[in-house]
C-alpha cells in the first residue's frame, strides 16, 4: 500500500497477536479498532444539607430522578466534565470535594466516576436534559423513581461519608452489578 493509496479498511474479527479477546482488525493494515468503556462522571452535590436531583427529560428512564452525570468528553478532565454536566443539567456550579465513587457497570460498558460536592449558588434550574430539578433532604428522595442503580450506591455512600473527610473511593456494592 503507498502512502496514496486511500482504500477503505476491511474489517474481520480476529484475536491480535499478545491480545486475549476477540477484536475487529483490518485485513489491509493490521490497524485494531479497540472499542472500550464510557466513562461517565457526576457528582452528589448539595445546598446545605439538601441533595440535587434531576428528573430526567431523555432516555433512557426519562421520568425518573438522576444525579447530575453524564459522558466524559474528549480533552477534558473528570473534574471538568462533573461539573459541566451539573451546568448543563441545572446550570448549577460546582464546588468539588473529592472522588465518592468508582463503579464499574461492565453490561453497557461503563465506568462511572462519582464526586462529592457542594452547589457554589442555590439557584438552579431544569436544563435541557431535566424535566425539572430539586433539591432533596434525605427522608424526601424519590426512592422508588430513582432512575439507575448507580444513583441509589452514590446516595448511600454519600451518606456514609457525610461527616468524613478522609476515606477510600467506593466501588460496586458486593451485590450490585
């Protein structure tokens, strides 16, 4: 092949050589299209002792309440990318504290990275992925329309943490995913 010679790759599965799994590889260039986990970030954020939750206006679970998170984008830091999505689903501004929480969802390939934080400003608002938004005390949250599990680990955890400074990211809870 020289180097203006523009043919498409053909892709076949096939194991590459030092790899242990199954992967699409070029038959003309060798080349390995990887495809690997999302990562997505968010945060527990709260206005004193009062939780941000937002009802989701997408799906999927479109009705359901949510922790500000989403999808990591190219180019920024995970930092960068909770606190981006907690100002695009409340145009709320974040103040981080620290990782919360490393969950691993391996059955739609995610890797979800939970901070702990506080609103810098009370004022939030439904942005254009929220039906609405609130901010919760414990005993209010909406249990039963929690709209992943990873919501409800990242809740418990905060709470467990509430009143430490020092600790462990958590992980998966043994009888979770």
């Amino acid at each position: 092949m020289t180097e203006h010679d523009f043919t498409a790759p053909a892709f076949k599965k096939a194991i590459p050589q030092g790899d242990d799994r199954e992967r699409d590889v070029c038959d003309r260039c060798g080349f390995v299209d990887y495809r690997n986990p999302k990562i997505v970030v968010g945060s527990v954020a709260l206005w004193k002792d009062k939780i941000l939750l937002c009802r989701r206006a997408i799906e999927p679970r479109r009705g359901y309440w949510t922790l500000p998170a989403g999808y990591l984008e190219l180019g920024e830091t995970a930092e960068e990318g909770a606190r981006r999505e907690a100002w695009e689903e409340a145009p709320a501004q974040l103040v981080l504290d620290r990782l919360l929480a490393v969950y691993s969802v391996p059955r739609i390939s995610q890797v979800q990275l939970m901070f702990r934080a506080t609103l810098a400003r009370e004022d939030i608002a439904a942005g254009p992925e929220s039906a609405e938004v609130g901010l919760f005390e414990w005993d209010d949250i909406p249990w039963g329309d929690i709209a992943f599990p990873t919501v409800g680990w990242a809740l418990r955890h905060w709470r467990e943490t509430k009143d430490r400074d020092g600790f462990a990211p958590f992980s998966n809870p043994v009888d979770g995913l």
